[in-house]
C-alpha cells in the first residue's frame, strides 16, 4: 500500500491506491492514465527524496524534472514569512519541456487544492518568464504568480512554437484558480505565443497601473480557440489599469466570457484581422458607458467586423455600444 495523500475528495497515491478526502483506503482504483503523483512541500522536502508526501521535493522544479506525461504534481503551500499573512515563496523559474505533455500542477491551500490566495506562491527567480509551458495538455490549478519580483518578464509563457513548429508546443493549456499579482506591461501576466485551445479559467488578475494581464502575441504559427471565462481583473487598490487584454491580428475565434473588469484605459484592445466574441463580461468604467469601438475603452477597428460583443455592460448598468464591432 502506497502513501496517502489526504487532498480533495479522491487522489492516488504513487501507486495508483485511490483514496478519500479522509484518507481512507477506497480500492484499487487506478488514476486515469495510471501516472504517478508527486508531491512539493518548499519547507520540509528535499530534492534527493522520492517525492512522495511522507518524502516530498523541496523544489517544484525537481518534481517537473522527475515526471513523466501525464503525472500529477501537489505543491503544498510554504510557511507564511514573520509577520505575513499569506503563504512563504518559492523562488524559481520554471520551465515544462516539450516532451511533458498533460502534466498536472496543483496548489494546496488549507482545506485541499484549488484555493489559490492562500496555496502556493511563486515568484521569479531571475529577469526571465516565471513558468514557460512548452508542452501540450498541461494543467495548472491554485496556484499564486508574483510575475513582476526579481525584474520578471514574463508570468506564464505558453510557448506555441517550441518542440512543434507547424502548429504550436503548449496547446490545449488548461490554467484554473489562479491568483497573478502584478505583471510586466509588455509581456502580460500570461503570455501566449500561439497555439490554440488555452482554456483560462476563474483566475484573478491583481494588476497596478502599467501591467498588462493577458497577451496574445502576434506570431507566425497559429493562434487559434483560446478560452477566457469567470475571470476577474481589477487594480492594485482600485487604481485605473492602463490594459487588461491586448488580442493581435493573428488570434482567431478567441471567446472572452463571463470575465469582470475593473477600471482601465482600455479594457480589451483587438487589432483588425483577429475574430472571436466577447460576451457576458462586466466593464467598470464608473458612471461613463463603455463603447467598442476604435479608440473605445473596448478598442476594437472600426474596419474589424469579425469580433462581436453580445450581453455586456458598462460600470453605470448600460450594455456596451458595440458600434465598432
């Protein structure tokens, strides 16, 4: 019999041993892929441990490098720093290979995974990207980026042109329940460079004034089906953000759903080439209505009819004029 891991309503142990959020053994019930499980503790783990939860890692990285596709790696959340109320940091740059596929990287809080203010919390350990994705299929959930500490770029990078040039190497990314506070204003809190079929989802964006939370760059390789949903953006002390979501030419049938937006310059700014919809979305601009259109706080061109705004509204309770889409 395997070790426990005594997180959420059912997990495995290293040997596939299914049990539930007691602990209690269940049956011999394989994890879907029949992949192992790691586990992260930043406090009491080493690297020359087996990653289990009685010997876990002390690194995230050290549990990405012994994985394997499709494995599932718990991060438990570090001991709040003195005089702190949330948790300690680990400090790394991290990097999915290619060859990693499907990988799972969960956040721990109190009361299971998923929880990410008080989960782990990450933050840049040189002026690079926080976490590159560079496989296809990766899963990330409660997690906490601090994008911009030690002169970060990027916060996440899903990187859709390494390991598979024709179309991209991080698609089908699957980022849920996260929490990113601050972010460079010209690489955004997460990045993706192509790809297609990202799914964010129920994350929060705690931006200051010059940062950019999402950003689609405008590359050569396909950018195809990215997912916006449940998502809430908002400003460091309700300051007034200059951007929130910059969208290229180059994304196509993006969906920006159901997402809440706090003050801003501009909200969501689309280059005249991309297409997709926004809808169901929430735009705080005060007692001023919120317009899509060229130069609007919505920015789409007037010439770009292939994006269209449907169910949304303004900050003084108005749907958005999307005379501009």
């Amino acid at each position: 019999m395997g070790t426990k891991l005594r997180y959420g309503p059912m997990d495995w142990d290293r040997k596939n041993n299914a049990y539930d959020f007691g602990g209690s053994y269940i049956t011999n019930f394989s994890n879907p892929y029949g992949k192992n499980v790691y586990v992260v503790d930043g406090d009491l783990g080493r690297n020359s441990g087996v990653g289990d939860a009685n010997d876990p890692f002390k690194t995230i990285q050290q549990a990405i490098n012994t994985a394997s596709t499709l494995d599932t790696i718990y991060i438990r959340p570090k001991a709040p720093d003195a005089d702190a109320s949330e948790p300690g940091t680990y400090i790394e740059d991290l990097t999915i290979p290619y060859a990693k596929h499907g990988l799972k990287l969960i956040g721990l809080g109190p009361s299971g995974p998923g929880i990410p203010f008080f989960g782990p919390k990450i933050k840049n350990a040189t002026a690079t990207a926080l976490l590159t994705v560079n496989a296809s299929g990766v899963y990330i959930e409660g997690l906490q980026f601090n994008c911009t500490r030690n002169s970060g770029t990027y916060g996440i990078l899903l990187s859709g042109h390494v390991g598979y040039t024709t179309l991209a190497g991080s698609v089908g990314a699957t980022i849920h329940n996260c929490y990113f506070k601050n972010a460079s204003a010209t690489y955004g809190a997460i990045s993706m460079e192509g790809g297609y079929a990202t799914t964010i989802s129920r994350c929060v964006f705690h931006l200051g004034t010059n940062h950019l939370g999402i950003n689609f760059t405008d590359v050569a390789v396909p950018s195809n089906g990215h997912t916006i949903e449940y998502c809430n953006f908002k400003g460091n002390n309700g300051a007034s953000v200059t951007k929130y979501i910059a969208v290229p030419a180059s994304t196509k049938d993006f969906n920006i759903d159901h997402c809440n937006f706090g003050q801003a310059t501009t909200f969501i700014s689309v280059a005249d080439g991309a297409s997709g919809m926004i809808s169901n979305c929430t735009f705080n601009n005060g007692s001023t209505a919120v317009v899509a259109t060229n130069g609007g706080a919505i920015d789409i061109p007037t010439a770009c009819d292939e994006v269209g705004v449907a169910g949304c509204y303004g900050g003084d309770g108005t749907l958005v004029d999307a005379d501009g889409s």
